[in-house]
C-alpha cells in the first residue's frame, strides 16, 4: 500500500515537473518553429474528418433525440436553441476532446515512448537538446492552438447536422427559424466557455500524452501500456476538469 | 592499476567517477565505482547484462545523475553541474547508444547533423555543417547513405552511422554501449575496427562497454593502419599498456587492470570473461 501510495506521488512529482519545464520553454529559446509547424499538421488536420465527423453525427442524433420531447410540448420550433446550447457548451468541446485524445494523445504517447525505449531521448539529450524543449513544448503549443479551432468546425457541423435532420428529415421545424433560434440561444458567456474548455482540455490531452511517452519502461510491451493508460487518463481527466469549468461559469452568471 | 583514492582530478584526466552509487527503487544498480581514465587511453568495461555497464556510461554523460559520489569529465567537478554546463561538456563528448539510438524519423544526414547543429559549444558555422557530416560519414565508409532514413539501413549499418553522429564532433572522449551487441561476428569486426581507427587517427579516450571479450583483445592488440585501411597487429605492447579492462558484477566494480592480469585470474566471475575467448 505504501508503495503504492509513494509510487503515486513520484508519478505526481514526474508530470507537474514535465509540465512545468513545458511551460517555462515557452519563454526560453531555442524555440522549435517546425516542429510545431508539423505538429499543428498531424494534430490538426490529422484529426479534421473524425472530428467532423463526430461533430455532424452528434448533432444530427441530439435533434433525433430531442425531437419527441419537443413534439410533446409542442415546442419543435426551438429545436435550434437545444442543438447550439448542447454543441456549444458541452458536446462540441467534450466530444472533440476525446477523438482528438483517443487519436493524439496515443499517438504522442506511443511516438515518444518507442523513442524513449530506443534511447533516443537519451540521444537527444547526450547531442544538446532538451527534450522537453524539443518535443513536449512544441506540441503543447500546436495542440493548444488547434483544439478549439477543431471545437469551432465541430460545433458549426454538428449544428448543420442538426439542420438536416430537423428541417429536411423530420421537418420539425423551418429554415429561418433553426437558424434563429440557435443564434438566439447563444450568449457571450456559452461562446467563452466553448472555447475555453478545449483550450483547456488540449493542454491536458499533450501533457498526458507527452508524460507517458517520457516515462516509458519496458520495450515495446511498455509501450503499448504507455499508450493505453495515456488515452485513459486523458480522456477521465477531460471529464473531471469538463465538470469544473462548468461549475466555474454557472456560478459566473 | 589505477588509484581510487579521493585525489584531486589532473589536467590530463579525461574521465574521473569517484565512490558513485545508484540505487534503483528497490536495487542497487552501482555500488561504490570508482575508476578514472586518462587522454589516449582505452578502456574496455565488461560484465554480465544488468551488471550496471549503460549506466555507468550514462552517469559518465550526465543523463543519469547518481545518488553518491562525484563526477569529474575534463578535469572538472560536474557532481552538482547544471544542464547547461552538461551541455557544454557534451560537445567534448561523443557516444554510441546500444541500438544506434539514431532518431528515426530524420534523414541520415540530418542525424549525423544534429550534434553540429545543436550543442552549441561545438560551435559550427551552418555551411561546414554538410561537409564536416560528409567526412564523418566516409569515416565509417557510409558516404552514399546521406539522404536514406535509419529504418532503411541494416542494423551494422545504423551502428556506423552511429559512430559517425559520435565523433562528428571531434570529441575528446567517446564512449560506446555495447557496439557489437546482436551483431554477427564479421559485422562486429567492422564495427571495432571503426573504433580502433577513431581512437588511432584521433587519439581519442575511449570507454567500451561490451559483454564480449574479443572486442577488447581487438583493442589492446590491434591498431589501425591507415596506408592499408585496415587492423594490423600492434608491435611492442604499446597499445596493451594504454589499454585497461574493468569486470562490473552486480553493480560493483570487480576487476581492474591489463589484459594479461585479466587472464590471469582465477576469480570465476572474472574469468568468464577471459575463458569464452580461449574455447
């Protein structure tokens, strides 16, 4: 149990340290241009169709959903309002967190990983660089920039999916008023906290992912369990901090 | 037989580890090493696989930082040495990982590159940096492999490449984690001719950590001869005397001295190391 518990509070002590030290590059030169250049490309563009994807799917299936209850107190017209508030607060920035960490944060934990177990971050230290510097930092940054750019394109195709289903399949509703009724749902303060949240969620996704791909052990085997607990832990510590960052704006208003 | 005393470090020590000890979470991986090794001299550390070999190797370039006792590389004191000063130590340094440990996403040239082009106190100007990877390169006979990735090379091939990124930099030291592992003989012949001919050519300090005792008899016996391009036998014992072999047994530093005295032996530990060459 003890050992358990110090092995915890080492594995604490290793992330805040990585983290820190990703965080403080920002400020330090060498800074990696490319590096984040390439990453932003693997990241972001790698991610763009299954996030869309997702995105229209999800906002098709919530007008599906909602579409009885609204039928039953005759409110099918404010279909629009339901589809924007639940894309736009919850669903676009939780939804994507977890395709992008079920896509990146593995990817980053297995890339970083193998290199770890084929010492090349050994190499890279023992050639002048820091690792931290060189890997962890510039894809903190490239993921932080393009996280809520893929939120925004999730949430606007979720919102188009919603469209289809509630105009031209169950017409539910008309054109203008879909429309105007999800513009209207939107306040300052959903936009804020929709973009945020992935803003948020992205710097968790990379220091998750990063972290386990710096401290693997134990060859491939280590790898791949490198990559599996990445994933996990991403994805709960998305919906933990998700919980919070809505508390913090509801206590706002 | 060198002393391991605590005195203080000489100008012409290249490499000095005192008393140090690593612990593990529940092992110890060193126990109290000491050894010291000077400009031009080759020293040859064997020992069974987990003996501490790597890390010894790796606390002598400051990836690991050991728990007790102090460093010395260049005749400076780097116990307590920032990253930075690390750094700058580096560039006087050059190393072979175990499986090349060249990065594989980048092209060769780009890999031999990299020291050049990224420890700073090597101070490279951007338009020798292709030429001077040129040279290493044909150093290790790989001069038309500048544009493939490791992936495409054989595993002898990506140690030579590895050479070439280690001694790139002109370094005083190199170090080698075990260059012949999982290599057939002939390839490893290869391979320890390179690093004869970088010590011969270069007159560079060399630590060689190896499971197999031919690599060091190559050492001690054999230099590079450079009108002919290959290993002759060395005359005179001039090489042997400049060559040591250290044993690492769980951690400990078990055996130090010359070739003769490490075939002498009659420890069983130690002797396995001798013996497998006579069979």
């Amino acid at each position: 149990m003890l050992d358990w518990l110090k092995s915890q509070v080492l594995a604490l002590q290793n992330f805040v340290t990585l983290s820190g030290r990703a965080y403080v590059n920002l400020f330090r030169s060498p800074h990696y241009v490319d590096d984040i250049i390439i990453q932003m490309d693997t990241i972001g563009v790698g991610s763009l169709p299954i996030v869309l994807l997702t995105g229209f799917f999800s906002g098709a299936t919530i007008t599906l959903q909602m579409s009885r209850a609204l039928n039953q107190y005759g409110a099918s017209g404010e279909v629009g309002q339901i589809v924007a508030i639940s894309l736009v607060r919850e669903l676009g920035p939780v939804l994507t967190a977890v395709t992008v960490a079920g896509r990146n944060a593995s990817g980053m934990a297995s890339e970083l990983g193998s290199m770890k177990v084929t010492e090349q971050i050994d190499a890279m230290r023992a050639l002048g660089t820091d690792p931290a510097q060189k890997l962890v930092t510039p894809r903190l940054v490239a993921i932080a920039i393009v996280q809520p750019l893929l939120t925004i394109l999730a949430d606007a195709i979720g919102l188009f999916g919603g469209y289809i289903m509630a105009v031209l399949a169950l017409h539910l509703t008309t054109d203008t008023q879909y429309w105007s009724s999800a513009h209207q749902a939107l306040e300052y303060n959903d936009l804020l906290q929709g973009l945020l949240k992935p803003f948020i969620f992205a710097q968790i996704i990379a220091l998750v992912g990063c972290y386990y791909g710096m401290f693997t052990s134990g060859g491939a085997q280590g790898v791949g369990r490198a990559t599996t607990q990445a994933v996990v832990t991403s994805i709960v510590w998305v919906f933990v901090v998700n919980l919070f960052i809505g508390q913090f704006f509801i206590n706002l208003r | 037989m060198t002393n391991t005393a605590q005195s203080p470090a000489l100008p012409n020590e290249v490499l000095r580890l005192e008393n140090i000890t690593l612990r593990f979470e529940d092992s110890t991986a060193l126990d109290r090493v000491s050894f010291v090794l000077h400009q031009g001299e080759t020293c040859i550390i064997q020992g069974a696989a987990g003996s501490g070999k790597t890390v010894l190797l790796k606390i002598a370039l400051g990836l690991i930082k050991p728990d007790e006792g102090r460093v010395f590389v260049f005749g400076q004191d780097m116990t307590a040495a920032s990253e930075r000063d690390w750094m700058d130590a580096r560039a006087r340094m050059g190393i072979l990982f175990q499986e090349g440990g060249l990065f594989d996403s980048m092209t060769i040239e780009d890999n031999v590159g990299y020291p050049l082009e990224n420890i700073k106190a090597v101070h490279c100007p951007p338009a020798e940096v292709r030429p001077r990877v040129e040279e290493a390169l044909q150093f290790v006979e790989l001069g038309h492999t500048l544009d493939k990735v490791p992936s495409e090379l054989s595993g002898g091939m990506r140690r030579r490449v590895g050479i070439a990124r280690a001694v790139v930099t002109r370094p005083q030291l190199v170090l080698y984690d075990s260059p012949t592992a999982g290599l057939d003989p002939i390839t490893a012949t290869t391979i320890m001719a390179l690093v004869a001919k970088e010590r011969d050519t270069r007159q560079t300090a060399t630590a060689l950590a190896t499971h197999r005792y031919q690599d060091g008899h190559l050492l001690a016996n054999y230099i590079w001869d450079p009108d002919r391009g290959e290993l002759v036998p060395a005359r005179g014992d001039c090489t042997a005397a400049r060559t040591r072999f250290v044993v690492m047994g769980d951690g400990r530093l078990v055996f130090e001295g010359s070739q003769a005295e490490l075939e002498a032996s009659t420890d069983e530990y130690i002797s396995q190391f001798a013996r497998r060459w006579k069979e």
